[in-house]
C-alpha cells in the first residue's frame, strides 16, 4: 500500500463527530496523491513531448569521455541529438535549447535534452546575430533572421560561404560591423 493510500485510510477512520473537518482532508490527501509529477526538465510541461530549458553550454569532465552540459538549469542537463555537435561550437555561449527530456546515455549527468532546436542567447554578454554566410555583390552578407551585410570582415570569413556563424557587432542601416564571429556549422 502506498503512503498515499494509507493517509486516507488514517482519515475515514476518525470519528464521525469530526466529519466534515475531516472529508476536508481526506479530499485534500487525494489532490496530493493525483497531482501530475514534476516535469523533467526545467520549463517542461508534464504533458507536452518538448522541454525548453536555458543556461550556458560547458564541456565537462576528461577529454576522452567529455560531456556536453547545460549548466544554469539545476542540476546539468547533458546535451545530446543531432544538433550537439553544433552546441559543442558554442561552448561558454548563453542559450535556451528545445527537445525531448530523456535519460543520459552517459553516466553523469542523469537528465539529457534530445535538443531538436536551439537559440544563442548571448555570446561575452551581447545577444549575436546567427545565420548563413553569404556573398552578395563582392559583399560577404549574414543570412537568417536578419539579412545583414558584414562590415569589417576577416577574409577568412569570406571563405566560409554557406556556414552557419553567429556574430556580435552594432547594427546601422542594415549593415552589422563585425566585432566577432563563431562558426557553428561548416559549409
């Protein structure tokens, strides 16, 4: 018999006199006993198949079992799924990440997100721009949410026609001088 199951027992038991103080309780022993569990992750609703959870993105433990983790949701949730690889570029990098909850493969941490999307929050502290790199015009040009032409590009960017980059700079009249950049996905 579950604990739950003999608080209620405990309740009908007392005496009759009592009664309506009581059924009072022994209603609120069976809400305590129905209530839906606590979701898995930070954020997730017990009855949707997503979870989003916030919180930088860290490598953890020796380099040849490292493991990618979430830290700012207590505890760590390790990040794993197809795009990991691309979370495992933004290392240090504030992000909100949306996905499956699941059990780690890995020992530790025990919780995972399956992340089928991902958002960069902030890089150093300034909210980056992300997109595609691509050349417009002799002009190397930020494609995603925002199309921006890249001022003050390094040539090597330049070179990375069709990667996914974030970058950080201020924004003028459609035009974003480039402070730094990440790449997050080669071409």
């Amino acid at each position: 018999m579950t604990a739950c199951g003999r608080e209620v027992i405990l309740s009908v038991r007392y005496s009759l006199a009592a009664m309506t103080y009581k059924r009072a309780l022994m209603l609120l022993a069976f809400a305590a006993c129905g209530r839906t569990p606590e979701p898995a992750v930070q954020g997730a609703s017990p009855a949707s198949a997503d979870t989003v959870a916030q919180g930088t993105v860290r490598m953890v433990g020796p380099h040849e079992s490292a493991q990618l983790v979430l830290s700012g949701a207590a505890p760590d949730l390790a990040l794993i799924g197809p795009l990991a690889g691309e979370l495992g570029r933004v290392v240090g990098t504030r992000v909100s990440v949306t996905g499956r909850a699941t059990r780690n493969p890995a020992a530790v941490p025990e919780r995972a997100v399956e992340v089928s999307a991902y958002d960069i929050l902030a890089v150093n502290g300034e909210r980056p721009y992300v997109g595609i790199v691509t050349m417009r015009d002799a002009q190397i040009w930020l494609v995603g949410q925002d199309t921006l032409e890249l001022v003050g590009a390094p040539p090597d960017l330049g070179g990375r026609i069709g990667a996914k980059v974030f970058v950080t700079g201020t924004v003028q009249g459609g035009q974003l001088r480039l402070r730094s950049y990440g790449v997050i996905r080669d071409p």
